[in-house]
C-alpha cells in the first residue's frame, strides 16, 4: 500500500521537525466494471459490475508531536488502521501502525441468516429465505404506497428493521 499519496494525489510527507502526520487506511465498496460492450448507440458499456473494495488512503493535518489529529471517521468507509508520519521518513514500521480505531466489520454467509414466517400476518413469502423475504418487502410496500386496502390497512406504512432480532416488519401508520 503506497502510503506518499493519498487517494487525490496529495503527498503525505511531514515538512517540518517535531511534527507528524496521521494517515487512515480506508476500505470501502467498489463496483469493478468488466466486460466492455458496444450498446445501441456505439457507446462502450460495462456488462458486469461486480461487487468489490479498494483500499484508500486519508490525511489528517501535520500537528505537532503527540497531539497530531488523525483522520476523521467515513460514513462509508471502515478504517482498517491509522499510520504515523515523521519528517524524512523512508519506511513504515510496526509501530507507527495503530489499530485502536478499527472499526469493526462482520463477513457472514448469506445461509447464515434465517427467516421465520410463522408470525407474519400481511407478508407472506413463497419460501423462507432471505430473498422471498425482500420480495414480499417490496410487494407489500409498494401495494401499501399504492394506497390499496390491504387486509384493512390504511395507505401509511412503516417498514422497520430490528437487526438485535433478526426481523423485518411492516407496521400500520398514525
């Protein structure tokens, strides 16, 4: 990871003595374009977008010894681990990385999460699995929003999520 540059291009050095600058190493979500084509129009277009990260470097402002800032957190990114900056300095040793920021982040199996259907009243799924869940979501929602009298609902809905519970639901409105 080239930590000279952040990811606009500005370099990361430390101009003067008795300064440091932190660096954050960020990971954020990233669509990879792949195979070009020609659409109706003669334009090139990417078939695939593959779901995928890059890596991203951010700078905080050059402070004294100690007391340097680091760099502020990113609503869409996770800091993998901030990095210490010294005036001439020409590599990057273990203790200049500090990981007590890390933000943490979870890889979990799509058959890891569970539907349960048994209590549901308005939505129905035709399997229980995640994705019939989704789709019942959007089909009830949208029937919702369409102001139809659904099982004696009125047009206003909330969709709530509890994650602590695992669980969707569809509430009647006020």
């Amino acid at each position: 990871m080239d930590c000279a540059v952040d990811l606009v291009g500005i370099p990361t050095d430390v101009a003067t003595v008795g300064n440091e600058r932190w660096l954050g190493i960020f990971l954020r979500f990233k669509r990879q374009l792949s195979e070009p084509r020609t659409d109706g129009n003669s334009q090139q277009v990417f078939f695939r977008r593959d779901e995928s990260f890059e890596l991203v470097v951010r700078q905080a402002p050059e402070g004294a010894i100690g007391v340097a800032p680091k760099p502020a957190l990113q609503a869409d990114e996770l800091l993998l681990c901030d990095v210490r900056r010294r005036p001439g300095q020409t590599q990057i040793l273990v203790a200049d990385l500090d990981t007590s920021r890390r933000q943490a982040f979870i890889f979990a199996q799509g058959t890891s999460v569970a539907v349960t259907t048994g209590t549901w009243s308005i939505l129905q799924p035709l399997a229980a699995t995640v994705q019939a869940a989704f789709d019942e979501v959007v089909a009830t929602g949208v029937a919702i929003t369409r102001g139809l009298q659904t099982e004696g609902w009125g047009a206003t809905a909330f969709l709530l999520t509890d994650p602590s519970r695992n669980e969707i639901r569809i509430e009647q409105g006020e």
